[in-house]
C-alpha cells in the first residue's frame, strides 16, 4: 500500500539526532538500571528453561520455547507486562496441555508472577514450598493433577493470594491453619483429596473468602461455628468428608451464602431453622446422606430463592411442610429414604418448575392427583418408590412428555397399565415393580419400543398377564435391564430376545413359561445376570449358553429343564452363582463346570437325576461358599480333593450314593458351618476333628454305615446341631442322640473273638500246608507218570471244545498269565456262565508237575466256599502237541469277596455272625489262601 505522506530526508534526520541525543543522556545517567533490566530479562528467560526442562510435551505445546530468535514474552502460555517492567512474566497458563513431569522451584524465581494456571495436566510431585517467594502471586490453579504430599503452610506468606486451587490430586496432610489468618484469601478448593484433620477453627475470619470447597477427603471433626462470620461467604462445600456433630446455626443465618453443601457426612442433629437468610439470586441446600433427625422446619419455605433442596438419606420423620409448596422457583427436591409420613401436601405438585420430585423410601400414603401431569409440565423425574400410595396411574401422567425417569415401584398402584406409557417418548427409566398393575404385557411392550432412549425396564412383580411378543425385540437397543419376573406371563420366550444384545440384565422368573430356552439368548454377550427360575421351561440348556462370558449369575431352578448339563458353561469364566436345582437333568457333571474358579458364592445342581461320580476337578473351586449336590444319583467316594475348598460354609451332599469314608482332608474345611453327609453309603469312623470346627453349625451324618463312638467335642456336644440316625453301629456320644453305650467288656470280648479266630485260621493254615506237602511227597513215591485224573463226574472236554471256547485263545479273551501258564476267559457248550481255563505252558520247566499238584488237591480238597471246578483237559493241540487245561468257574475279580460262594460272601459283608460262625468263615477264608498260595503262586499277572 502506499504512503500517504513520506518525509523527506531533510525532515527526518533531525527528528533522529534528537533521540540518539536523548537517549545517550539517559544511557550515560543510568547505566546500571538498564543493565539490571537486561539481567532480570535473562533471568526470566533461564527460569522458564528450567521449568521446561523437567516436564514432557507430548502435544508440543511449548515448542515455541524453542525458538531462539523469538522473545520469551511471545512464547506459547506466558504473557508479560507490568506498568513499569513491560519484560517481565507475569502470568503461566498452560490448562490441559498433557505437561506430565514435577514443577520446577525454579519457578519462584519469576517474581513478578501474578497467576499461575496449570490445571488439566499429569504434574507429578510435590507443591514446590518456594511458591511462597512470589511476593505478587494473587491466583495458583493447581488441579486434577497428580500433585502430592501436603499443602505448603507458606503459602500463607503470599501476601496477595486470592485463589488457591488444588483439586483433583493426591494431596494429604492437614489444611494448613495459616490460611485462617490470610486476609486477602478469597478462594480455597482442595476438593478430591486426601486430607485429613479437622477444618481449622478460625477458617472464615478471612472479610474476603467467597468460596471453601473441600469435598471428598478425610476431614474429621465438626465444622467451626467460625466459618459463617465471612460477610462474603457464597459457598461451603464441605460434602463427603467423615464430619460429625451438629450443623452450626450461624452457617445457616449467613446474609450471603448461597450454597451450603454438606451431603455424605456423619453429622447428627437437628435441621437449624433459617431466620435471617436474606434473599439470594439462588441458593442450594443439600443435606442428603448423613444421621440428621427431627422434621423438616417449615422455615425453609422462607427461602423464597431455594433452587435445590437435597435431604434424603437422613432420619427425618414428621409431614412433609406445605410451606415447601410456596416457593415459586423450587427446581429439585429429594426427600426420598427418610421416616416421612402423612399424604403429600397438595401445593407440591403446583410447583410449575420442578424438574425432579423424590420422596421414594419413606412412609407416605395417598393417591396421585389427576391433573399431575398438567401441574408438573416441567417434571423429568418422579420417585415414589417404597411408599403406601395406592389407586391408579393417572393418565395425565403420560403427558408429561419431559419425563426420563418415572419410579413408581413398590407401592399399591393398581388398575391397567395403560399401553399409552409409550407416549413417553423420552423416558430413559420405567420402574412400576412390585404393584398391583393389570395388563397385558404383549400391549405395553409393544408401545414401548417408541421409547429410544429407554435404558431400565421394571415390570416385575405384578399381574400382568399374556405372551411377550416378538416385537420384544425392538425395545430400545440401548436397553440395559429388562426385568418382568414374577408376573404371569404365559407361551414361549421369543428368539428375537436375541436382539436385545446391550442387557446386562433379564429377569424372567416365576412365570408361566413354556417351551426351551432359545438358542439365541447366546447371542446377549453383555449379560449378568439372567433369572428364570420357578417356569415350565424344558427341554435341554442350549450349549450357547457358554457365549455369555460376562455372566455372572444365572438362576434355572424349578423348571422341567432335562439332558445333560452343558460342558459350554466352562466358558463362563466370570460366573459365580449357578443353580440349576430342581430340574430333570441327568447324566453326569461336567469337570469344565466345577473347574470354574470363578465360582465363590454358589453352585447348586440339587434335586436331578445326575449320575457319575462327583468329578475330582472340584478341589479347583476353593473360594466357593456353597456346594449342593443333594438329592441326585451321584455315586463312588467322596474326592478328596475337595478338602481343598477351605472357603466353603455350606457343603451339602446328601441323597446320593457316595461310599467310604469321610476324606481325611475334611480336616481343613474348618470354615464350613453346614455339612449333610445324610442318606447315602458312607461308613467308617466319625472323624473327630469336626469336633474343632468353631463354626460348624449344622451336621447330619443320618442314615448311613457309620460304626464307632461318637465324638464329644464341639458341635458333638449339641444334639440340635447333630444327627446320626439310622448308623446302627455308632454308640456313645452325647446321651441326648439316644445311642448305646460303647461297653470296655464287649470291646474286650471282641478282641478275644478275634484272637480265637486268628490261632484258628493259622492252625487251618498250618494243617492245609502239612496236607499239600504229604500229597507231594506221596506223589514223588510213584512210578506211574501218568496224569491223574479227577473224579467221576467231572466231564473231560477235547482241545476243539477249549479253542473253540476262548476263541482261539484270542487276546480279547486272555484274564492274565503266571509262571507256568495263561487264563482265558471263554463259554464252553455245555456251561450257561463264563468259565476260567488255565492253559499250561507243558514246554516250561516244572509246568506239568504244577498241573499235577493242582490235580491232586482237587481230588482231595472239597469245599462249599471255594470256586467250583468245573473239568480238566488233557489232551493234544492241532500240532500234536501235549496240551494240559483246567475250567474253573469265571470270577471277574481276584478279591475274597467275590471269589467265595454267594452264601460266604453274603455272611461275610453282614457280619452279623456268632462265633462258630466266623471259625467256619476263618477255615474257608483259609482254605482260599492255601489254594491260592500253594497251587497258584505263580506271579499271576492280571490284565
């Protein structure tokens, strides 16, 4: 552009001479000020280097510190300027900037510091004490860091210092009592802390403090009478805090407060009248979440400028005060968990401004009003929850069309829930649980799924009736909780409650469901819950139920659910309560099931059909505290590794088939308070460490094979805490159990019994051996090498028969094999049962003088409780070969039980034998042993 008016040179130069003139005689008369000027400017550039230095810049925000050729005055966040020090830093602003890194004290050395802005940040450390040194600092903002330590007491030296925030960081300690004395302080706000202490005495003496707000730390004590005498007190927020006694009566008889927070504290008393308040612009009032008893003073309706009056969570009891109904500008009142009681006064619902009415919790009674919905044009939130209201839902209500949240839940609402809930089309929360209401559920849900916005959904427990419809589906998909339990609600689940795939929650319990579960509820990932217990729901549980990894709860009791359990549950890795009880599943329990870790609260498959034994894979459930598996068809010990669930308190097995003994590593379920062992086939001793369990509280051992004495310690000492019926061997005890005594002379009687029988069965030994080695030694007197035969009687089969028996000696059929032979297990045409052949090996050394031996003891040795022979075979094989069998009678197991004859075995296991009894059991439990050791000793190997 150019010049409007240029001077020409003749005109200029003088003009120049002039200032050099000028300026050399002000240079040469003050030489030293210009080089201090010059020197401080250095120093402001170093000291914001330093404090560079030590932080990190991930945003860049102070790349243009870089930059050498530009002044520190332009560089990004500093700004400069005094009247008499242009070149001076005068104010930080770096808010939000990502600066993470400590604060540097080199920052005190900027003296002519006035604000200090550095909120938003990840500053670490501590509140550098040289702070104090700023002789003009009048703002320090400090918040949401991750500042710790205490508050440096000297700050209080800050002559100038009218704001001091430090929000949102980690510092601790007490709030320094200087500030009590600081009289330009007009600001103090350390909220989000962790302070403790009690707020100093003198706190308010300050004529300029406006502002303390110290929510949320650990301030103890009671708040100073002290802190209302500031004439410019706005606001106290001193909520969330541990502060106890009495709300001063001078806090509230401030001439200039407008806000008085004091929610979530510990204080007592009584609501102080307020007589002296002036009219404000607005004024807030929250008292909520402390122990304050009495009424609530009618003098609040004096507040003609009251915005927010926030008093729930107390123990104010008494009416609700009409005067409440006067204040034309009342936005929110919660007065919801108190002992309230009385109808609600008639002028509340005029209050043309209120956005949120809350009396939920308390013990109010009446009807809402017709009109409510014309009254309230303004109401986004009603809470009536947990009252004594009673009568319709007015129609009117429906449109309130500001309406998100609508709690109307446990009262005595009755009549139809009119479909027209679905004209609330901002409606966010539904909560019309436990009522009376009527309707069919298919018409609201259908009106409901106009409502976009609808996140909870509570219709449980009512007297709705019909099916859910498919269009259940369509409901909002930001819907988090669906809750229609315990109404009566009839037909199948529909598979579009697949779609609802935001629901954390789905109660669809005692219903009159039919039909399965659908495989789609697979496909609710989010879910946490889910209950639909007490239907007719059967059929199998889809495996899709292992596509829920969130779950953690899941109730299917009481349905006519059947099959096995799936082993898909092992995906559930967050579930710790799980009953299926009550049901018809069977098979056997999955090991991916009980290998859940995640299961600690509860697991119970009672009252099925289930079989198998309880999987070892159990002992991995060592934080649950309840395990039932009662009433089932359970079989086999008890695993011992489930001593290893030392969390358990209640531990129920009863109704199955378990046998043996109780594990030994019971001995550490000492946290356990119920155990039913009852109705199965356990036996054994009592142990006597339950005796130790301090808190076992309950324990049934009833019907099983227990014998012995009964343990005295402990819950023994109790017999309403004991039961042992139906052990027919156990004595002693508390004699409250009735059980006979254990008699010292039986006990010895016994043990001669058992003497007697020893010397018997060694004396029947010794005599059975004396007789084998008479037989062998005749047998070596003869000089016939012939074979002996047995007695008449015994048919003589050919080899045809034996291979074609066994199946051409086929491995399939092969028992085990010894020293001079093998054992096939084979059926010969003239036997109905399965009969053992030993085949000797003729080829080895000392095989055919074993066949002999065996010969011979038949021909000689007869007995009712031994194995029956049933022939001998002694001929050639298909190569011509010497070929030398026996057949016995086919005994599955080598054990005493089942070799003897049923009638032995049958005494044997009773036990309910005399003493000649038990010699002649003895002789044949004898006779066995010689059989078995003389003949068969032979490293019989079975397979």
């Amino acid at each position: 552009m150019p010049l409007s008016y240029a001077p020409s040179s003749n005109s200029f130069w003088p003009f120049v001479l002039v200032f050099l003139t000028f300026s050399s005689i002000s240079f040469s008369l003050h030489p030293a000020s210009a080089a201090t000027t010059t020197s401080q400017n250095l120093t402001d550039w170093q000291d914001l280097l330093s404090f560079k230095s030590l932080l990190s810049d991930p945003l860049g925000s102070l790349a243009s510190w870089n930059n050498e050729s530009l002044h520190f005055c332009n560089w990004w966040g500093i700004t400069c300027g005094s009247r008499r020090h242009p070149l001076r830093v005068t104010a930080l602003d770096l808010d939000s900037q990502d600066l993470a890194g400590p604060i540097s004290p080199s920052i005190a050395n900027l003296t002519f510091l006035r604000r200090i802005n550095l909120p938003n940040n990840q500053l670490h450390g501590r509140v550098p004490q040289e702070l104090s040194l700023l002789p003009r600092l009048e703002y320090l903002n400090l918040s949401t860091n991750s500042l710790e330590g205490e508050i440096p007491s000297n700050l209080s030296h800050c002559p100038n210092l009218k704001s001091l925030s430090i929000t949102n960081n980690m510092v601790e300690g007490e709030i320094p009592r200087e500030f009590s004395s600081h009289r330009k302080i007009q600001i103090l706000s350390a909220s989000n802390n962790n302070l403790t202490g009690s707020i100093p005495t003198l706190l308010g003496s300050s004529p300029s403090l406006t502002v303390v707000r110290l929510r949320n730390n650990g301030l103890t004590g009671g708040i100073p009478p002290f802190l209302a005498n500031s004439s410019s007190l706005i606001v106290v927020d001193l909520s969330s805090n541990s502060l106890t006694g009495e709300i001063p009566h001078s806090l509230f008889n401030s001439s200039s407060l407008q806000t008085i927070d004091l929610f979530h504290n510990k204080l007592t008393g009584g609501i102080p009248s307020f007589l002296m308040i002036r009219a404000s612009p607005r004024f807030v009032l929250r008292l909520s979440s402390n122990s304050l008893s009495g009424s609530i003073p009618p003098s609040l309706g004096n507040l003609s400028s009251l915005l927010y009056l926030n008093l729930n969570e107390n123990n104010l009891e008494g009416s609700i005060p009409e005067s409440l109904g006067k204040i034309p500008g009342l936005e929110l009142i919660d007065l919801s968990t108190n002992f309230l009681s009385g109808r609600m006064p008639p002028p509340l619902y005029n209050l043309s401004s209120l956005t949120l009415l809350g009396v939920g919790t308390n013990r109010l009674s009446g009807t809402l009003p017709p009109d409510i919905g014309v009254t309230l044009p303004s109401l986004q939130s009603l809470i009536t929850q947990s009252n004594l209201f009673q009568g319709p839902i007015p129609a009117s209500l429906y449109n309130a069309s500001h309406i998100q949240m609508l709690d109307l839940a446990t009262n005595s609402f009755n009549g139809l829930l009119s479909s027209s809930v679905g004209s609330l089309k901002n409606l966010v929360h539904l909560n019309l649980g436990e009522n009376q209401l009527q309707g069919n559920i298919w018409s609201v849900l259908s009106s409901l799924t106009n409502c976009s916005l609808l996140e909870g959904l509570y219709l449980e427990d009512n007297k709705l009736g019909g099916t859910l419809p498919a269009s259940v589906g369509n409901l909002s998909t930001r819907l988090e909780k669906l809750m229609v339990g315990a109404n009566q609600i009839s037909g199948t689940i529909p598979i579009e409650i697949g779609n609802l795939v935001n629901l954390t929650v789905l109660f669809l319990d005692n219903n009159l469901f039919t039909g399965s579960i659908p495989p789609t509820v697979g496909r609710l990932r989010n879910l946490n819950l889910l209950d639909m217990h007490r239907n007719k729901i059967s059929g199998p549980i889809p495996s899709s139920i292992g596509n829920l990894t969130q779950l953690s709860e899941l109730y299917m009791q009481e349905n006519e659910l059947s099959c096995n359990i799936p082993a898909s549950f092992g995906y559930c890795g967050y579930l710790n309560i799980l009953n299926l009880s009550h049901n018809a599943l069977s098979g056997s329990i999955p090991k991916e099931l009980v290998a859940l870790s995640s299961l600690t609260r509860a697991l119970d498959l009672s009252h099925n059909n289930l079989t198998g034994s309880l999987p070892m894979e159990v002992g991995g459930l060592i934080n649950l505290a309840c395990l039932n598996v009662s009433n089932n068809r359970l079989s086999g010990e008890i695993p011992g590794t489930l001593g290893a669930c030392q969390h358990s308190e209640y531990l129920r097995l009863e109704g199955n088939f378990f046998q043996g003994n109780i594990p030994q590593s019971f001995v550490s379920l000492r946290g356990v308070e119920e155990l039913d062992l009852s109705r199965n086939h356990l036996s054994g001793r009592i142990p006597e460490f339950f005796g130790s369990f301090r808190f076992l509280q309950y324990l049934n051992l009833s019907f099983n094979y227990f014998e012995g004495e009964v343990p005295k310690d402990g819950v023994f000492g109790n017999s309403s805490e004991i039961f042992v019926d139906g052990n027919k061997r156990l004595c002693g005890g508390d004699p409250k159990l009735q059980l006979p005594p254990c008699s010292v002379q039986a006990s010895k009687r016994n043990l001669s019994k058992i003497i007697i029988i020893i010397i018997a069965v060694v004396a029947a030994i010794l005599f059975l051996c004396f007789l084998v080695i008479f037989l062998q030694l005749r047998k070596g007197r003869e000089i016939s090498p012939s074979v002996p035969s047995l007695e008449e009687g015994f048919k003589m089969i050919s080899y045809t028969d034996i291979f074609r028996a066994t199946g051409g000696f086929s491995s399939a059929n092969l028992v085990g094999t010894g020293s001079f032979g093998s054992v096939y297990k084979g059926r010969l045409d003239c036997e109905e049962k399965f009969v053992a052949v030993k085949v000797f090996n003729i080829q080895r050394v000392g095989a055919l003088k074993s066949f002999k031996a065996e010969c011979e003891i038949i021909r000689n040795v007869r007995h009712n409780n031994l194995v029956r022979i049933i022939t001998s075979c002694s001929s050639v094989d298909s190569t011509g070969n010497d070929f030398k069998a026996l057949i016995f009678e086919y005994m599955p197991n080598g054990s005493l039980d089942e070799w003897l004859h049923p009638k032995a075995q049958e005494c044997h296991q009773t036990r309910k034998l005399n003493l000649s009894q038990r010699l002649n059991i003895a002789l044949d439990v004898a006779l066995y042993i010689i059989y078995i050791t003389a003949l068969q000793c032979q490293r019989f190997t079975v397979i």
